[in-house]
C-alpha cells in the first residue's frame, strides 16, 4: 500500500494510520510552596525592587511638559466677539 493509498484509507486524514499516538506525558505532581518558601520569595522581590523607578514614567512627563496646549483663552466680555 502506498503512502497515498493509506492516506486516503483513513476515514479522517490524520496523518497518523490506524490513529497511532504519541505517547502521552505524565503530569508533574504541583507541591503547593511552604510558608517559608513564599517569605524567601517575597524578599527576594523586594530586594531586587528596591530603589527601581520605570524610566518610561519620567519620559511621558518630560513629553507632556513640553506639549502646547490645544485651546487657548480668549478675553472678552461677550460670546460672540469670540466667535467671530
């Protein structure tokens, strides 16, 4: 039989003839972390926070400073002098 052939054999091509699967994995145990994992987790966090400031905060205030405004103020004492 040729590849063709058995390709057209199946009833759904797969690729995979007489439905030979890989085999499945077997799922690792999870162990929930101990209290004391976690506190060694949380300090090491915040030992490599500490003093880290996100440089992109600075750069969109810088922007925003040197921005001009859309609308500007116009002194009148009546409305429609303004929208002339």
């Amino acid at each position: 039989m040729t590849p063709l052939e058995r390709l057209l054999a199946e009833e759904l091509p797969t690729g995979t003839f007489g439905h030979a699967q890989p085999p499945a994995r077997r799922p690792r145990p999870i162990r929930p972390w101990t209290a004391e994992e976690q506190a060694q987790h949380l300090a090491d966090l915040n030992a490599a926070l500490e003093g880290w400031q996100d440089p992109g905060e600075h750069a969109a205030r810088d922007r925003n400073r040197h921005r001009p405004a859309h609308l500007r103020v116009v002194d009148s004492s009546s409305g429609s002098e303004a929208a002339a």
